[in-house]
C-alpha cells in the first residue's frame, strides 16, 4: 500500500485570532490525536494539505511528519471546509497504532448496469455499508463490485464481495446488498 504523506509543524499559539493569522499565510491550523487521545496543536502547508486531501477516503492512510521527524500513519479525522472560498480551514488528524485491529462501518460502491435492469428490471437497495475489521495496513480504500452480471430476481449479498486477504466482515454474510427485481 502506498502512504501519501503531509508535514506539519508543532505551533503554540492556539485560538481563533492566531488561526486567521496562520490562514493568512497559506497555513492551515490542525491537530494530532494520537491513539490516547491526546492532542498536539500543528499546523499544515494549505496548498499541500489540499493536493493529499483531495485524493483520500475516510480510509486512506498518511504518513505524518511533525518537524521533520516521521510521527507514524494517520487519518484524516476531520476537516472544516468553506465551501464559497473553496478552501480548508482546519484539519484534525488521527495517528493510529498499526498492529491494533481496526473496525470500520464502509460504504460498498457498485459499477455496471446489471443485465436485469436492461432486460426491465429495476434495482433495489438494501444495505448501502458493511462493517469490517482489519490491521491499517490491510483496510481497503474503497469497497466496490461490478454489478453487470446480475439478473433479474438476483441477489448480491455480503458474502459476495472480494474484500482481499487480512479484511473480516462484521456484518453477516447472508444480508443483503442490493437485488434486481422485476418490472412490473
């Protein structure tokens, strides 16, 4: 798996007047929870912030560096985004301990037209996510199947998903995905 990665760097000053300020110079104010739940106030390049923030998931992982010295992998947690200005305002990062089992609530993804919707069908959703647990370094980034096989009266359930080595599905194998059910 490869780690995107963001510098950061530790500040001390914290509030909302020394957050403008930083904005100001192209620096987004954030913070590091590590697996304690302990923070540490940073602060993050927006310009380089937004390139990795635009190509992660909830799940993607990045390798954060505070002062020049690796911190460990993380993920984003959450941001504060103005939508108008098109821009961050914030970030919180989540640095996780590797070797600890992860569980995760995603959401399944599906490409294709089934065959069953071209024949007249239409399709029924069921359940939109699955859980999963895994080590961070076995978490998909997405979960998505190709549905174009499916027929009309089929059914893609749990079970039929390729989630790949090291990923235990929580949710139960028989529930139901989503199915193709014939027009009336």
């Amino acid at each position: 798996m490869e780690y995107m990665t963001v510098k950061a760097v530790r500040r001390s000053e914290t509030g909302k007047r020394a957050a403008k300020r930083l904005r100001k110079t192209g620096t987004l104010p954030a913070v590091m929870y590590n697996s304690r739940g302990e923070a540490v106030s940073l602060a993050v390049n927006e310009k380089e912030f937004t390139k990795v923030w635009r190509n992660t998931t909830r799940t993607t992982l990045i390798t954060l560096f505070v002062d020049d010295a690796e911190v460990g992998n993380a993920f984003i947690k959450a941001t504060e985004y103005n939508i108008v200005a098109d821009k961050n305002l914030h970030v919180d990062f989540h640095v996780i301990d590797m070797n600890k089992i992860l569980k995760k609530r995603m959401k399944v993804r599906f490409s294709g037209t089934p065959s069953g919707v071209r024949e007249g069908g239409h399709l029924v959703n069921h359940v939109p996510q699955i859980e999963i647990q895994c080590l961070p370094k076995d978490l998909p980034v997405r979960i998505e199947t190709d549905i174009s096989g499916l027929g009309v009266g089929a059914t893609l359930r749990v079970k039929d998903l390729a989630l790949g080595e090291g990923v235990q599905v929580l949710t139960d194998a028989e529930t139901p995905l989503l199915s193709v059910a014939a027009g009336s």
